[in-house]
C-alpha cells in the first residue's frame, strides 16, 4: 500500500511501500482498474496500491500542481515506461466543478523493470464512428468531406477527404492465416483510396492460437513515405460495423519501419472485460492505437510521436519522418493475444469467409516533404560548380597538378 505520509522537500515526497506487495501482475492490473474505473464512471480513485517481491521499498513521487485546466469534463490517466528504469503512472484528479479551475496532481512512480518499453497515452478514447466521446484523443477520420466541409463516412455526393496526402502504394508482402475465402484474398485491394466495404483483403483468424501460432499479415509501401507531423500521421481503414450500439470489430496490430527490416509496434490498450464471440460487439473508446477499433469508411488515426522513445528509433534504425512501410498483423480475439499492459484482446472471433482483419485502406496524412525548389537549385548550382572546378583542374599543365 502506498503510504500517504513521508518525507515531504518542497513538492518532491519520498513513498514507503511494502516490498511483498509490488509485482509486475498487481501493477497492471491496478493500472488496467483505473482506467476502466476512469472510462466507466470518468471519477478516478484518489488511493491505489501497488507493490514489488523485487523492487526497492523506496520510491520517489513527485507531484506538481497546474492551475490552468478549466471545464475539464472527464478526468485522464496516462501510462509511461522508460527503457531505463522509469514506470511512470501519473493521474488528472478533478478537484472543483462546473466553471472553476480544476486542479491536476500527477504523481509518478518510478520502477525498476526490463520489458520493452511502451507508452499507452490518456485518454478518453473515441468511440466507433461520427466520435461522440467528448475530449477523445483518437477520434475516427471520416474517409469522405461534404461539400460543406464536414468529415462523413458517406461516400455518395462527397468527396474523398483531403486531409489524405497519399495511399499506400504497393504490396510488399500478404501472408493470411487459415479461414479466408479465395475472394478476399487480393491484397491489391488495399491500395489507394478507400473503396466500398467488400473491396478488402483479409488476414485471416487462427483457429485456437498457441504460442507458435502466426497470425495474419501484410505490408504495405507508400511512395509518399509518412512523416511524423502534428498530431495523427496516418489512419486505417477496417470494414467494421455497428450492431447495437456497439462495433462489429476484428482488431490488428501497426507497425512501422523505414527500410522494411526494422518495424515498431504501436502501443495498445484493450479493456474489453470479456470474450465477445463470433458475432459479438465491444464498446470502441475502451480500446486505443488497434486498427479495426472504427467503423467502415472511419479511419483509426496513428500518431508517429508515441513512437518516440522506441529502441529502434533511439537506435537510429527508425526514422519517424521517413516512415516508407506499414505492416498490420491479425489478432485472434479469444483473450490469448494481449495489449501493452498485458490484457487479453477481445474482438469478433472466430470468423471465417473474410475471417479476421479487413483492411480496406491506410491514408496518408502527412506526407515525407518533397525538396524545395530552392533547395534542387542550389544542389544543381553546386554540381555546376563542382564540374566546372575539376574541368579546369584537368586542363592544367601536369606541371602544376
């Protein structure tokens, strides 16, 4: 448990806690429990435990105060792991109603672990289609723009949405797994614009998946390329549909790369409670950064900057302003595959005919730029130059070479 009292300097604390009762399982499920308890009733706890049969009795929180959020109507959680040794939970908590300024206390743990590190961002997340979760931060893109301005996923009488800069490009690889039909089997169907709800590719679901099981895949280039701009860098296109209330879904997994050897996976959150069956539904803005969680013709946005802190891209073998290939992997939904925090993923399983993940299309937001005029011009100048420069050397007496 952690203690509330400590050694208090100024805004920093040091926190007592119990080394029987921290280990990984409890910290995520604790984790997990808030930000179920955050979605369903938007009031977080104000007490938690955590512990550790292998962690250091003593951490440090610190807590810092900001007076500038106003009419703030759900309150956020946030989840960071550092490579290094940092495991950092921090929590929004509303402390006045209505119009007066709320007060934000982010507490940080800092804890010792090894496992990859992921970042699942605060939400609230986006529900399925036309986003009706207020202050969502993975709201759908709708495929198509009215003549007015607005984003839609009705094709007829609109145009395609101009935020796409671009389309996937070319197949780089389709490797479907069993339960799908020979007529969803065309992977050409997934490049360019989005297109009508049965023109897709289908990656198949595993029957009974194991640990040597492997699920659905396939890559895809872009002759854009997909830098990493401000806010979503790209979306996905999946064939969901809304049944209820709730979303018809068969999930999957995003991964990028820049030279088709070296792919990151985005970070995911799945708080699904419960396998949903073959024909079963799940609520949409209680799953974050898996393509499939938005309806037909609603694209799953993806921001590059989550990607930040990755070892490839700390290691240089990732260039998230010089993304050239995307790779979508299947996931089975019967609870064995799991998200970043290790919770099962629920989705529509097992289907079969176009079993598993639909993809339709991935669009481009922001694009890799193209040179400059100024910038060709000057590199011609300079090739110019360089000739003329070894021209002139190479009619020189050899005297003077």
């Amino acid at each position: 448990m952690v203690e509330s009292g400590g050694l208090r300097t100024g805004n920093k604390c040091a926190v007592r806690l119990s080394p029987s009762q921290l280990n990984r399982s409890q910290l995520s499920t604790c984790f997990t429990a808030l930000l179920r308890k955050e979605k369903d009733e938007a009031s977080p706890p104000e007490l938690f435990s955590v512990g550790s049969s292998n962690l250091p009795p003593f951490l440090v929180c610190e807590v810092w105060r900001f007076f500038i959020f106003k009419n703030l109507p759900t309150s956020r959680w946030s989840l960071n792991q550092n490579r290094s040794v940092k495991f950092i939970f921090a929590g929004q908590i509303e402390r006045s109603v209505k119009m007066k300024i709320r007060l934000l206390a982010l507490a940080s743990l800092f804890v010792f672990t090894s496992e990859t590190l992921f970042r699942v961002h605060a939400g609230p997340y986006s529900s399925a289609q036309g986003n009706t979760t207020v202050g969502a931060i993975d709201p759908g893109i709708g495929a198509f723009i009215t003549p007015g301005g607005v984003e839609t996923g009705t094709a007829s009488g609109n145009s395609v949405n101009p935020r796409f800069v671009g389309w996937a490009s070319g197949v780089v690889n389709y490797s479907p797994s069993s339960g799908v039909s020979a007529g969803f089997q065309t992977p050409l169907n997934a490049l360019g614009p989005v297109g009508a709800s049965t023109t897709i590719v289908s990656l198949g679901d595993v029957s009974n998946p194991n640990a040597s099981s492997v699920p659905g895949q396939i890559t895809l280039s872009f002759s854009t390329g997909i830098a990493n701009g401000a806010g979503a860098d790209f979306a996905v296109f999946e064939n969901g549909f809304l049944s209820g209330g709730n979303l018809f879904a068969e999930l999957a997994y995003v991964e990028v790369s820049s030279d088709g050897v070296d792919f990151a996976r985005f970070a995911s959150l799945s708080l699904t409670p419960a396998a949903v069956g073959a024909f079963g539904t799940l609520d949409a803005s209680g799953v974050y950064n898996l393509a499939g969680k938005h309806a037909a013709f609603w694209g799953t946005p993806f921001d590059l900057a989550t990607l930040a802190d990755d070892p490839l891209v700390t290691g240089g073998l990732l260039d998230l302003n010089n993304i050239s290939y995307v790779r979508l992997v299947d996931i089975p939904g019967n609870g064995f595959y799991t998200d970043s925090l290790g919770n099962p993923i629920y989705d529509a399983y097992l289907t079969t005919g176009s079993g598993g993940f639909d993809l339709d299309a991935i669009g481009v937001i922001h694009a890799v730029p193209e040179p400059t005029t100024w910038a060709l011009t000057l590199l011609g100048g300079s090739a110019l130059l360089l000739r003329r420069r070894i021209s002139k050397t190479n009619t020189q007496p050899s005297s003077q070479i």
